[in-house]
C-alpha cells in the first residue's frame, strides 16, 4: 500500500485542529478539497478515521484515526528529511525546548560544537511552555526532541519517552541592588529565608523552584505570568524584597541594575536533560547523545559532589541512570564544570 503524503498531511492538519474550516485554510485549500483527501484516504484503508458530526459532538477522530495519528506524523517527518537530503539541504532536528529564561538553546549550540558533523545540522526550536508541553509533543510526534529539566508527571503521561541527563548547571541568587543580601559575596540557600522567592510563571509550573524553596525553608513566595527576561528583570530591580535563582553563566542585561550572587553550602543544580519518544530515534540522536558527553567531559557538565551541591530527589534517580564511564570522566575532583564561580558572578 503506497501512501500519498499530500493525503497524511490533510488528516494530521484536521487532526489538529478537528475543525475542517481551519485546517483547509492552513493548507491553503477548499473544505471540499480537504474532505475528498480524507474520503481518499479512509477509502484506502477501508475504515473511517475522521468522525463528521454536526451535532455536540463536533469533528473528532475515530479509534483508527486515533492509531493512524502518531505514525502519520513520523510519516510526513520522514518525508521531509528524505526532502532535505536529496537537495543536500543537511538533516533538519526539530527540538522543543523549556525553562526558556534559562536560555537552553546555549547548551544545544555548546554540544552541538563539540561533534564536527553536526556542524550542518538544521535545527527547528519549538515552542514549549513547560515539560508537560514538551512531552505531549513528543508523544504526538511534533518535535523529535527535547532540551529541559525533566520531573515526574502524573498519571505517567511520559510513559513512551526515554531521557538523559546532559548538564547540571550552578544556580545564583538574583537580586536587585537595593536587596539587603546585595553586597554579599556569597550566600547560603538558608540566608534567603527572609526574602521573597520571585518565581515568573506560575509556581505550579516550576518544580525545581518549588522544590527549592520547600528543601530550604522559604516560605514566601510569588508568582506570576511568564512575560520574558525583561519583566523579570524590571520585577527584581524594584522590588527590595524579592529574589529569583538563574544560572550562573545564563545572560543577563549588563545594565540591569542586578546582582548575582553566587550561593555555596550547598550550591543548587539545575538538572538539562535530553528527552525522545522511544518509538521513534531521531537520525542524528546517537550523535548529538555523543556531543553532549564530549561537551560534558570538557566543561564538567555533570560535576556532582554530596554535601557540596544540592539536587532535588527526583534528579539524583537521573545520575544513576548515568554509564558508569561517563560519571567518571565528568566527576573527577571538585573543580566546577563551568568557569570559577567568582569569574561568572554578574554585578
């Protein structure tokens, strides 16, 4: 049986949208059109896979719609690289990414560097808001990876993705430079008790924060929409009370009127992980998996000491899933993976 692409692309844009008006106009087609793409392909395989109701019900897929799906869109995925390759356009990775303030594409380019083949690659970043997001996408088959810090969901909604841990990143307190803790040269997590925890998304959302402040003993805590770097930066600066944790050699406005203090006994880790659906290895996944190591040997990616660095309990299970090797090659001495602390501390 010889699938028509054109015909798969009409049934995962109605898919999407369960709505026959709106995925004929991001085709750029008639409704009419549309419906004979789908008529022809339910004829093909002799079963309906799109249920038209105009009643309550409305437009909804079928339980072989429903199975079609996920293999439709590694169909049309397949189909486009295929494209890519004969026009020698190099191999596009399509890789949604979250925890955005914590500028993740950096580790992506950092690894990416580190392995010369994948110097070409085509890299599609998505738009995840949060994990849960991420994940649904995988599922799907919209995106072929994924870049972010990776926890737990209920009712094992991530069952089918597979995930390694890539990076674990010293965090800073932010504040601004009316703060009282402001001219500190270093901080615990306990000396921040006093101060109100600036979390920009919902608290909800943010599991490591969350955890942090509940390890820590913070008790207040604020939270609002996610409305990028500037808004946090502007919250920091005229709110004396408030602080926010960020990576210590993330990018901050040089002017902000910020302070990043460096927080020691125990320094707290930010856990990056690379996630894939386990049906379905990205052609250039083994590569990639190979550029973070080489990266991760270099700059100590994966410097991890008891006592001296802090982990919430779901990321410690993460470092045991680690090869045996590559703990070794990335945990020798203390020396912190990225440059000395007090070289990245921003004022």
């Amino acid at each position: 049986m010889d699938l028509d692409l054109a015909l798969v692309r009409a049934f995962v844009t109605t898919a999407e949208t369960l709505h026959f008006g709106r995925a004929a106009e991001r085709l750029g087609t008639s409704q009419q059109a549309l419906s004979k793409r789908i008529a022809r392909l339910e004829s093909l395989f002799g079963t309906r896979l799109i249920e038209r109701d105009r009643g309550v019900r409305g437009t909804r897929l079928t339980e072989a719609g429903e199975r079609f799906e996920p293999a439709a869109r590694e169909a049309l995925a397949a189909g486009e690289r295929a494209v890519a390759a004969a026009l020698g356009a190099g191999q596009a990775v399509r890789i949604d990414v979250w925890g955005h303030l914590y500028a993740p594409l950096r580790t992506v380019a950092q690894a990416t560097e580190a392995v010369e083949p994948l110097g070409t690659v085509q890299w599609e970043p998505g738009p995840a808001r949060d994990w849960p997001s991420a994940a649904q996408a995988l599922l799907r088959g919209d995106t072929d990876l994924g870049l972010g810090r990776v926890h737990p969901l209920p009712d094992g909604t991530d069952a089918g993705l597979a995930h390694r841990l890539v990076r674990l990143e010293p965090v800073d307190a932010v504040v601004g430079t009316s703060h009282p803790l402001a001219g500190a040269d270093e901080l615990r997590p306990a000396d921040l008790r006093d101060s109100v925890l600036w979390c920009p998304a919902e608290l909800t959302r943010l599991d490591f924060l969350r955890r942090f402040a509940d390890e820590f003993g913070i008790t207040r805590r604020q939270d609002g929409p996610n409305l990028g770097l500037d808004h946090l930066v502007r919250h920091l600066r005229t709110d004396p009370a408030c602080f926010t944790l960020f990576p210590a050699d993330a990018p901050l406005p040089g002017d902000a009127g910020l302070r990043s203090v460096p927080l020691v006994a125990p320094t707290p880790l930010y856990a990056w992980s690379l996630v894939w659906r386990e049906s379905h290895r990205h052609p250039l996944l083994d590569g990639l998996l190979r550029g973070f190591t080489e990266a991760g040997r270099t700059r100590r990616w994966l410097d991890y000491a008891p006592g001296r660095d802090w982990l919430p309990d779901t990321d410690h299970t993460k470092l045991t899933l680690l090869a045996p090797a590559e703990k070794r090659g990335n945990q020798r001495g203390n020396q912190r993976g990225n440059p000395p602390r007090e070289a990245v501390g921003r004022q």
